[in-house]
C-alpha cells in the first residue's frame, strides 16, 4: 500500500533514534554542513561592510578572518571536552539547564530557535545569492526564488524524507574539493606570479573610498565575519549518532570539520586580499558573491565555475535543510519539559514533528519577506543567537566540572576560556550591531522567555486542575443514548445502526429534511429498513426524529438537536455516531470527511461534558 | 463566550440567506466594486501598451475607451434581462448549465473561477501599484505589500467578518466622488484653457516613440482595455439580495453602475489625451499609475491628491475582497452539484467556506509571486474568463428565450447581440494575448473541467458502492471491547473509565511503560484507583495492559495494541476512549488535543473496520 508508506510510513527517526551508527565520513557531511556551508557566507559578510573603505579595505580581511580563527580554535577545544562529558548529547540547552538552571536552559533554547531561523533564512537567501551570480537574469526574482526554495525544503521535511548520508555527502565533499582546488590554484598562481597573480575574470574594481578604518568599522566587521562559526556545535548535539568509540569518533569527526573550516577562511582570506576582490553591493544589480568573483579571476568562468557555484547553491541550501532538522527536535525537546505546547513534541501522520517544521517555515518566510530575499540584512540579526549559545554551554560546562571532584583545573580553565571568549564576542556583536538590527534579537529574547515560562505554568494549572487521588466513582451507571444522524439509507448508515445497538437500546437517528423530495423519501422506507429488524431482533426500535433547517445548513440543526436530547436526559451520556469514508487514494480522501470533522468540532467545542463523538470507519473499495 | 461567538459565532450568511435586504444605494457599493475599481485598471492597461508608441500614442486611448464603452452597453442590455429572466439570481454557471447543459455550466465556472482569481491578484496589484505611484520609496517592497494585503484578506475572510454595507459604501463613495470630482475639474480647466491645460504637477514626458500604430497594437490596447468590464455580471448575481420589487432594484442597481463607469471611462480616456499623460513601466522605478498622473495634473499633489489616491488603494484591496466572497460561494454551488470535494460546500469552523478560501489565497499567492507583484503582467491572463462567462451566461439566455413561447424576438435580439459581441471579444482577446499568456487560460480550462468531472464521476461511484435496498442486518450483536489508553490516573482518566462502564463490561487500560519511573508508578496503585472500585459496583475489574516503546514514541504502541485486541475479538467492535481537553481560550488550546487527533488518524486510517473512537470532552475550568 503506497498511501500507507506514504502517510503512515516508517518514522523520520533520527539517527540516534534509529540505532543507526555512523563514522566521521558520514558525520562530516551531517554535522559540518551548517558550519562548512558559513564559510561561504561568512568572508562575504565581513567584506560586504569594507565596501565604504574602497580598495583599501580589502586587505583588512586577512586580520578579521585571524581574529575569527583565533576564536574558533578556543570554541574548538572547549567543544572536545563538551563532548567527552556529554556523549548523550550536549546541546547548550541541555547543558545549560543541567548545570546553571531552567533559566539559563531556555535561554539557551530561545538563543537557538532564533538562530535556527536566521539559519534557515540566511542559508537560503545565501544559495540564491549564489546562484544570482551565476546567472544575474535572475536577479529581480530572488525573493521568488528564495520562497520556492523554502517551500521545497518545507515539503521534503513534511514528507518525512529521511536524512540519508548520501544524499548529504555528495554536494558537501563537492563543495570542500571545489574550494579547496580553487584554494590550492590560487595560491600556486600568486605564488607563481611573485604575490600578484592576474586574475583570468577581473573582478569588479571597488568602489572609492568613502571612509578609512576605525576600530569601530573592525568591530562590526568582526561581528559579520563571526557568522562564519554558526554551525559549530552541531556535533556536540549529536554524539549519540556515532559508532563506538562513541566520543572518540565525534571529537575526530570535529576535529576535521574545524581543520576545514579553517584552511577555507583563511585561504579565502588571503587570495581575497592577493587578488583584491571587493564585495559588491547585496541586492543591487549586477551583485556578485565574493565566492563566485574569487572563482573566476583564480579559474575563470568554464566548466570547474559553475560546478562549484551548483555545489555552494546546494550546500548553503542544504544548511538551511540542517534547520529544519534541528529545529523541530529542539523544540521537542522543550515541549517534553512542558515550555512549550506539547503539539512540538507529537508526531504528526507522516512521524515527524510537522509543528516544529511549520513554525520554522513560517518564520522563515516572514523573514525573507521582511528583508525581500537579501543575506546581508539578515546578518545583523545572526550570530547573536549562536554565540550566546555558544556561551551558555560552555558556562555550563565551567559550573558541571567545578561540581566535579577531584578538581579538573585544566577542563575548568578551557572551557572557561571559551566562555569568556564568546561572551566577549556576543557582547561585541551586541554592540557592533546593536543600531543594525541586533536589538531585534535581544527583544526576542525575553518575548520567548516569557512565552515559555507562560506556557509552563499553564501545563501546570492544567495538571492541579485534573488531577486525582481517588479512586474511580463507578456508581449509578446508565446505558448512552445514541444518536445517528442519517441523511440517506446506505450501508454505512446501516453500520453505524448496527454499532449502536451494541452499545445501548436507545437509538435515535436525526435527519435533516431538506428542500429536495427526493432526499426526504427515504424516512418513508425507516420502518422496513430499520425499524422491523430491530424489533426482529428484539430490541427497542430505533426512532426517527425530523428537524427542519430553514438554510441549508445540514450541521447546526444536528448539533441543536443532540444538546437537546443531553439536556433532556441528564443522566445519560449521549453519543452521537459520525461515519467517516476512508479510500485507497490519499487524493480521495481530500473530498470525503470534512464534514464529519467540522460535526464534531461543533458537538464537542465547549458544550455539554455528556456528549461523546464516536468516529466509525467505512473503508471504501478501489 | 467571546470564544463561543468568535469560533462559533453567527454564520456569515450572504445577504439572501440572511434575508436582510438591501436598495440600490447599498447595491451600487456591494455589487459596484468590482466593476467601479476596474475603472483604475482598465484604461492605465490599455495605456501600458500604447507607450511604445511616444506622444502619439495617447491620442488613441480615446476611440479604445469609445469601443469599450459600446461594448459596455451593449453587455449592459443584455444584463438588464438576464435579470428579469433569473430573480433567483443568474450566474454564468446557473444560467449556462440550465439553458445549455451541463458542459457549458461547468465552463462558466471554470472561467469565472480564474476569473476570480486573477481578480483577487490584479486588485491586490493594482492597490499596491496605486500606493507606490504615492510613496515611490515603497518600490522595491512591491510583492511583500502585495502578500501582507492578501494575508489580511484572507484572514479577515477566514474569520467571517460579515460584508456590511457601510464597511464598502465609505470607500466605493469617496473613490467615486473623488475620480468624478477629478474628471469635472479636468474638464472645466480643459474647457477654460480651449482644449490646452497646463498641468499642475507635469506627468513625465512620453518616451520616444519607437512604433506606429497597426490594427495588432490596436487590437492589443483593445483586449487589454477590456479588463475595464470585468465585475459586471455581480448585480446578476445577487438579485435575490435586493428588496421588493427585487428585479427593478437590481436593475437601478447596473444601470447606476453601468452610468458611472461609462462617465469614468470616458473622462478618464478624455483627459488623458488633452493632458498627454503616458503611461510609465509598470514594475521600473520611477512608477506612477495614470491616475496618479492624472489627479497630479489636474489638481496638484495636495491632500485632495491623497485622499484620492487613498480612495483607489482601499477600492481596489476591496475589489480583491469582493473575489473572497464570491469565489468560495461559487465553489459551493459547483461542489452542491457534486462536481468539486464537497469539503467545499461545508461550512467551517467560523462557518464561511473556509476551504474557497484557502484554496483562492494559496492560488493568488502563487500568481503574486509569479509574476512579481505586478499588475500589467498579470493582463494577458485577464478579461479571457470574465468575457467567456458573459458570452456563456448570454447565449444560456438566447437558449432560455428561444424556448419560451411566444417568441420574444426581441429577447433573442438583445441577448444574441450580447453573445456575438462578447463572444467576438473572447476571440480579440485570445488572439492579442495569445502569446503574452492567454494561453495558460486556454490550457487551464480543459484541466479544470476535467479535474471536475472526474470528481463528480468518483462521487457517483461512492454512492454507488455504499448504495443499499436492504433492511439492517440487526442480529448477532455483542457490546464492545473498550480501550483507554492512560498514562496517568486523573479526573479524565476516571471519566473515560465511568463512560467505558456505561457500554461494555470487558474495560482494559492500556499503559505505554516509559523510562522515567515515576511515570509507571501510577500501575501500582491501579488496584486501588480502578479494580476496587468496579468490583464494588458490582462490574468485572478492568484490565490493565503495560505495553513498552523502545523510543519514546506513546501512539504508535498504542495504535499496535488496539490493532491486536481488534484482531484477537473478531467479533465485537473495539471503542478506543479518546478524552479531549477544551480550554476557555482559543490559544490555550492550541496547547492541547493535537495528539487525541493523531491517535486517532493513527486508529482509524485504513485500520481495522471494527475499531472506532470516541472522543469524550473535558472541559477545563478558568
């Protein structure tokens, strides 16, 4: 049956879930994508902002891009040894609510839900950067493209596609050869040509200069360049998903995915300055990535050009697929602990955890509309929320081995380090782009904060509310009265009877009669269909009330006419049995249903507590 | 209830099932719209298409609107007795499947339904073209303006605010006067000058002409000129709404609309020509609509400019409206006949036709995206349905004159004029636009017709197979098998155990062991809170069955248990008590219930016949 698979199929499960193992080959391309894929964003953030200092500027990227090598080698080392002391997962909410408190846990999370949506965001609009300066025809559609992209990723997840290694593997080892081939000709090239290698495509010249550096155009150029680092605690979250030796395999498979991140950004860095390629304006015409203007001056624009401009497309587009893979399970994660609605944590038909992927995908399109499309508006908002993150976990780790006996001066101390390092960092990008946007984040914050603290309490209220420490009240039990409402006489009709004498000797159909003779012909047969084999059967003949709806209305009549018979009979439950049409075809089934749904919505939606909704399948044939 | 009456509330009755009638001057704003705001449309569309022609070009957007405003009241004729023919209200639909056939009918609606369509795109564009001819600085915002205006269309639509005259008769009133106030002042400084006004705000100068005029170009502004129409069938509609004596109302009803958009339409064309307005490149920067221009030159940009301008803006988002309230109705219509999911015929939650209107947002969302946004491009695909409509609805009346007797000649005459005249029109149109998109008109409307028959042939093969002649087979019956799936012992849990009792005594509690003790500590106590109390009142003790998940899965556990107990009693029915939570506030219960649904979907799809679920509310106190 394809529409079980499809609908009912083999869970999403995630690959701890599954007892699935994998290696650092794998774990390479599942875990580094998200950091891998910012080193194709994040270089062009930071040059993005030397535009004003004209050619001058460019050379600037090679201390930014040290400073930011710098930080990631301490958050490096601080995560080898999250890792050895969390191999069941170490994910800054984890971690930090282990350690510091709730509070500092859901600030954690509430840090993380909003990076995962710039991910997603900035990932999108970044691939379509990409492709734009492939192909600048394209330009005044990006935030189009931007939308389907997100619309595909959103369906795929829905869809429960699972995560396979493979289809992860291909782009993002295309990706790193592709750079790194660049990397390695360029630099021949400029060692060849004594530092000054002419480039095959001459990038743009940069525009004039209209401002010399200052230590506050380095700041913000750092905090732009920090995006590059997002992504990184990423195999801290998944140790689980790695073969034995469990840590050993995921400190090794981090250890790789730092090694290549740094010889890209450092790489990137000098053949910028060698070549002397200047970001050109996001969102203007003829914008081009820096990747793809380093691409052509160091290969030209042949074949090698667009088969690394389809690998970053994909891999940045696949980072924001990294996301909505997180993302939901976040979420769940929270909604298990009660902050946030318990919906997060239930698997939707298709066995993912669909109100995650909605949400993310939601907010995701909220903000490439907001920013129509454009990374470069986005980036203010970014890197708060991952530092902040960062910082929270590695805080957590300092207070989890100051716990420890005896002592573990040197852990306390690298984690420390990282600690302070990005705190420092969040407080600077804080600074740096506090006026651009970074308020945003911070507002956010204490929003989420508060929502879910809100949605705790209300789980806790809930719980007071019906909880019990009695035993059942089993006494002066009545048989339900059952109503059915029939509209014509069918087999399903006919079930529906049957079922409701197993249940009670008090059966009502309701049918509202309508305009047409032909639909109010059948109450003339309810004797010889229903009425005489009941009493066949010895039992009490069902009765056939007839209510008018002065509409056309069908629903509300029913509803009417069920509260009343609840009202009449206070000591009975009623129970009011509502056919539903299954098919074969998924596609089929979008045109039966809907009505028995909304039916019940309307009997059950704050009326009387006595009245029950039983659901009785029809399975149609082919 | 606030919640009550927002959930539930009155239903959005149109104004014939409300019964509540109203006169021409609420007529002209409720059933006008449409056809008045396309006198912002109409015209600048023609003149878009005149640009390459220079200066010259404008002169001839006088003898366009002349043909136009001839073929407008030759329409008009031929509305005015389709009227008096159908007082029960004449859609195209109605009157071509009732005087032709089925075929033609579903015709009419296929071509009415992306009518509608393209009506709710080309207002929502055109709106947002207004504002940004007002504030250019908007420009760039185009699409995301567009999409923020259809999301709150939707909603509100979604929501079921009803249509009330004075919400639409403010804005239709002040965008009338305000047009018919330009065009008087125009006039009157036109007259003073002798034919020569000196603008007060100069429309930029007309681009070089780059061709001259041919029958093709003339044929082009024509076709495009006629979205000017669309909206004129509304009054024919929507007889049934207006008070005694109907048809005379509704006939001062088109004749005052049809009397007003002809004055526009000439004063308009008129005006342009003397003040040499050409129009400007939808979509480039530096965009302005013509009546912009228009209302700049002839009396400067001061508030009266504004207001104006206001005035287009709000008719024009409310004609898209007007396409919300009228597409989802006609879907029901279609879906009564059992030619579309007959989800569309039921009445939502906030009882509209929630699914039209989802199904009509998610369509033009597509289109704003496709084509950006912006207007003019959207044309080619315009004005092909509306026109078929007419001509359809027109030639159902020859069809219904031919078969009167005595022969009303004159009948025939007018609406056989009609149905040449219009029907000749679709044939223009289809040719000028054929390769600008007309097509996809064209190919849309085969695919529609056939998606609407294959749905009324599935539903006849349900009916087919559910069909029954035979009394119910009442014999052999045994109470059910009852599973409650509880987790913990509250007041729910004890309530669906006491309903349980009410119709069965073989009870069992199915339990998911979890990893957390404290979650399983409540089976020890199940003695005492469920088998003492049963034995008391004299029932067999319930069973409690402890199943384990290897993940942390509950439903699917669940969904396996059920399915087995149904496997093993393959004569009784197997009644899976599913408690709900209601909350007092709408958002609280987003916070519940999600998984009550999904446990059922999961029992209930393609599952066995004999399982069904009842769904017992619990009503949660503030």
């Amino acid at each position: 049956m394809a529409l079980l698979d499809l609908i009912l199929g083999r869970p999403l499960s995630s690959l701890e879930e599954r007892g699935e193992k994998i290696g650092p080959v794998a774990g390479i391309s599942i875990f580094g994508l998200d950091a891998l894929s910012s080193a194709a964003y994040g270089p062009e953030a930071a040059l993005t902002l030397l535009i004003p200092l004209g050619a001058a500027g460019v050379a600037y990227i090679v201390p930014v891009s040290f400073s930011i090598i710098v930080l990631l080698g301490i958050v490096y080392f601080s995560y080898l040894q999250t890792i050895a002391a969390y191999p069941g997962g170490g994910g800054s909410y984890t971690v930090a609510r282990e350690n510091i408190g709730a509070g500092a846990g859901l600030l954690g999370a509430a840090a993380l839900m909003i990076d995962y949506v710039l991910t997603a965001a900035v990932g999108i609009s970044a691939g379509v950067g990409a492709l734009v300066s492939a192909a600048p025809g394209l330009q005044p559609h990006t935030l189009s493209l931007c939308l389907a992209i997100l619309l595909a990723i959103t369906l795929i997840n829905l869809r429960g596609v699972r995560e396979t290694g493979g289809i992860f593997m291909v782009p993002t080892y295309l990706f790193v050869a592709s750079l790194l081939a660049m990397i390695a000709i360029g630099l021949v090239k400029t060692v060849l040509s004594g530092g000054h290698p002419i480039p095959v495509v001459a990038p743009p010249p940069p525009s004039p200069a209209k401002a010399a550096i200052t230590t506050w155009i380095f700041l913000q150029v750092f905090a732009s360049g920090c995006t590059a680092m997002t992504g990184v605690e990423a195999v801290s979250n998944g140790v689980k998903a790695f073969r034995e030796p469990t840590a050993r395999n995921a400190r090794i498979t981090l250890t790789m995915i730092i090694a290549v991140l740094i010889v890209l950004l450092a790489g990137i860095a000098y053949l910028d300055s060698a070549y002397r390629i200047a970001a050109t304006d996001p969102g203007a015409p003829g914008y081009q990535s820096v990747l793809a203007m380093m691409l052509g001056a160091i290969a030209g624009k042949g074949p090698f050009f667009y088969v690394a401009i389809g690998s970053i497309l994909l891999v940045l587009a696949l980072s924001a697929n990294t996301a909505f893979a997180d993302f939901p399970r976040l979420c769940r994660i929270v909604a298990e602990d009660g902050y946030l609605p318990r919906s997060f944590a239930t698997t939707g038909r298709r066995l993912v955890y669909s109100e995650g992927i909605w949400v993310l995908a939601v907010l995701t399109a909220g903000l490439l509309l907001l920013f129509g499309g454009v990374t470069d508006r986005l980036i203010p908002l970014y890197a708060i929320g991952a530092f902040l993150a960062f910082t929270l976990s590695q805080s957590g780790m300092v207070m989890h081995w100051l716990r420890r006996r005896p002592m573990a001066w040197h852990n306390i101390a690298l984690n420390g380090l990282g600690a302070v390092a990005t705190g420092i960092t969040v407080l600077v990008v804080l600074v740096a782009k506090f006026a651009a946007g970074a308020w945003v984040t911070l507002a956010l914050m204490p929003l989420l904060l508060a929502t879910m603290t809100a949605v705790k309490r209300h789980y806790r209220r809930v719980e007071a509310e019906i909880a019990s420490r009695n035993p059942a009240d089993l006494s002066r039990l009545s048989p339900p009265i059952v109503v059915i409402p029939i509209q014509s006489w069918t087999k399903v009709a006919e079930k529906a009877l049957r079922f409701a004498y197993t249940v009670s000797h008090d059966v009502r159909a309701v049918h509202v009669d309508s305009e047409e003779e032909e639909d109010n012909r059948f109450c003339d047969c309810w004797a010889e269909y229903a009425e005489a084999p009941a009493r066949a059967a010895g039992l009490a003949p069902p009765k056939l009330d007839r209510v008018t709806s002065p509409y056309r209305f069908v629903l509300r009549p029913i509803a009417d006419y069920v509260s009343k018979v609840a009202k009449d009979n206070p000591d009975h439950y009623v129970s009011v049995v509502v056919p539903e049409l299954f098919e074969r075809h998924w596609y089929h089934s979008l045109l039966h249903n809907q009505r028995a749904e909304v039916l019940k919505a309307r009997l059950m939606w704050w009326s009387n507590p006595r009245i029950v909704v039983v659901s009785v399948p029809w399975y149609l044939k082919e």
